[in-house]
C-alpha cells in the first residue's frame, strides 16, 4: 500500500467548500492536528461556530475526499469550533465576551423575549458559551421564561461587589426581574435607564462568552443607545409577527439601528428578522417579504404553538422539547442561520475586498 502524506491529505480536503465564507477549508484554516499511521488518518475541523448548519455535510465530503486517497483505510474526523470575536478597543467593559446580539423589536407583543430565551438554549445545546442579559427594563420576563427563582450570588473582587449571572438551561443569565419585587414598576428616566443597562454589563463577572444575546425593551428607547454606546454590538436580530402593523413597526427598528450607527460611529449589522407567530390566525410571510425589500437576511419563522406559548409560564424554553417537534427545529434551525451570519460578518470584516 503507498504511504500517505500529510500534503496529500491537505490537497484532498482542497475540494471542500464553506458554502457560507466561499473558500476551501485548507485556506480557512480549519484543518488541525493531522495523523497519519500507516493507512489511517485522523484530523480536526476547527469551525468558525459550533452551531455551523453544515457541519455535518462537512464532515462527510471530507471523509469522502479522504478515503479516495490511495492507501487510506480509515479516516477519523473531530469536529471542534472556536468562534472568532469582534474586535476589542482598549476601552472594552466585556473583553471576555466574542460576540454581543441584540435581539429587539419595533412593539411590545411580538414575543421578543420568547425568542431571545429560545436562540440563547440553542446556541448553548450546540456546544457555544452563551450569557443572556435581560435588559427589557420595563417588564424582565426572562427569569420566570429561564425558570430562575434565586437572586444572584454577589462576590468581592478588585473591582468592588460583582454579581455572578444565574446559569439555567446551560446558559448564564442576568436580569433587573431578579431585584425588582415582582410587583414592582420601573419609572425611570433616560439616565437611569442607561445605569441600569450599563451596571447588569459591568456589574457581572460574565467571564469568557461566545455570544451574549440581550433582549433589549420595545420600541426605540434610552436602552438600545445605550447599548450601542457602551459596548460593539455584533449585530441586531429583529423579531416581528406576520401582521402588516408589525412589519411597519419592524422597519422602525431598523431604521433606528442605522441611525445609531451614524450616530455613535460603530458599524452595528442587522443579521436579519424572524417572523414569530407564524401560522395559523395570524398568517404567515410577512417578515420574509419585509427582509426582501429590506434586503437583509431572513432567518426564519417560529410557529405559534401551545408549547411555546406554555413555555413562558413554565420556565422550560420551547427549544428544549428537542428537533423532532416543530418549535425545537425551528428555534435551532434559528441559533444556526444566526450563528452563520455572525461568522460570514466576522470573515468580510478581517478580508475586505482588495
């Protein structure tokens, strides 16, 4: 049998494509740690995201590819993920975090904080680190949405008292519901929306995170400026219903998003919208055909079922209930598209075109 050389192999995987970043997996670096004993050969697929949607594909052309060499008789691939984070600026508050998403929305009842519940357990059960701050300041659901019933753990650092977020459901979880009496109303004005914002970022030891999904209040409020003031947002996911009124609203938040890149000067992309309630009452394609003449990135539709509207009340997100029901696919069919946006911006902005 002839040997196989570890240039033979990187030539063979060579015909592998990212379909998303368009260039061959050699070239992107995603070939690591390369075996070779006798006939068989073992290596690792380092991918830009855990939550790659073609992994698996991936992983079964360049078996394919593999195999085909001459002398090859076994292949033993490992698929591993590093997410690759934004850029960081000496004055970073969240330097241990790669990604920050926000999820918002133009009007309240659209299920914005369903949505970002669900996308922040779906990256988790795909392997990401993932932090999910609650900052609908107005009314924070995403404890009881979590299932959380304890206040943080508060800690001494150099720093002075940090809060340690509350892990459920494998994802770390901030939110002013769990300060706040349960009865308790927020009347406050600009400045003080903006502290609170600014104290659940700084004021937590979030520690090294792949993405922090913030669930940002409706409408075009203190809290988003704030936001994109105090930290580089990765990119802005808009959550709408199929209804006319709701895509009219939705393009409000865009259009704030856009202002306040012209505002603060930092570039903050709109990965794309998700059409929550789809189906039944209330129709269905209405976001897709306002991502159309938008022309941004369509994500998906989530389907008004009784176990996403129960899911609210029980503290066990939808996505949980696992991809052989309608909502679990569709909440990790989501996380996916998302998480390959995040990674196509991330490689456009460290390749710009010559």
């Amino acid at each position: 049998m002839p040997n196989v050389s570890e240039a033979q192999v990187l030539d063979a995987l060579r015909s592998i494509e990212d379909p998303d970043l368009h260039r061959d997996i050699v070239s992107l670096g995603f070939i690591k740690e390369i075996k070779i004993c006798e006939g068989n050969v073992a290596f690792q697929i380092e991918l830009t995201t855990p939550a790659c949607p073609v992994k698996d594909q991936m992983k079964a052309e360049a078996e394919s590819a593999v195999m085909a060499l001459p002398g090859v008789t076994q292949v033993a691939i490992e698929m591993t993920a590093s997410v690759r984070g934004r850029a960081l600026s000496p004055q970073e508050i969240l330097p241990g975090v790669r990604h920050v998403i926000a999820v918002a929305s133009g009007k309240g009842g659209v299920g914005k904080s369903t949505v970002s519940a669900n996308l922040a357990v779906a990256l988790a059960k795909e392997g990401a680190t993932v932090g999910l701050l609650d900052a609908d300041i107005y009314g924070p659901s995403i404890p009881m949405m979590m299932g959380i019933r304890r206040e943080p753990d508060v800690i001494k650092s150099e720093s002075g008292p940090k809060m340690l977020p509350v892990l459920a459901h494998g994802v770390l979880v901030m939110s002013l519901g769990f300060i706040l009496k349960s009865d308790q109303a927020v009347v406050w004005r600009g400045p003080m929306l903006g502290k609170a914002v600014n104290d659940m970022l700084t004021g937590c030891l979030w520690g090294d995170l792949d993405y922090l999904v913030v669930d940002l209040p409706p409408g075009t409020g203190d809290v988003p400026m704030s936001l994109a003031q105090l930290v580089p947002i990765s990119g802005v996911v808009v959550v709408t219903t199929p209804q006319q009124v709701a895509q009219d609203i939705a393009r409000k938040s865009i259009a704030m998003f856009r202002m306040l890149e012209q505002g603060t000067g930092k570039t903050i992309p709109i990965l794309g919208i998700v059409e929550n309630m789809s189906g039944g009452i209330f129709g269905s394609g209405g976001a897709e055909q306002s991502a159309k003449q938008l022309e941004i990135p369509y994500l998906g539709s989530i389907p008004l079922t009784q176990t996403v509207t129960l899911s609210g009340d029980t503290g066990y997100p939808a996505v949980l209930s696992g991809e052989s029901t309608p909502e679990g696919s569709a909440f990790m069919r989501l996380a996916r598209q998302l998480a390959s946006q995040l990674s196509i911006l991330h490689f456009e902005n460290e390749n710009p075109p010559e």
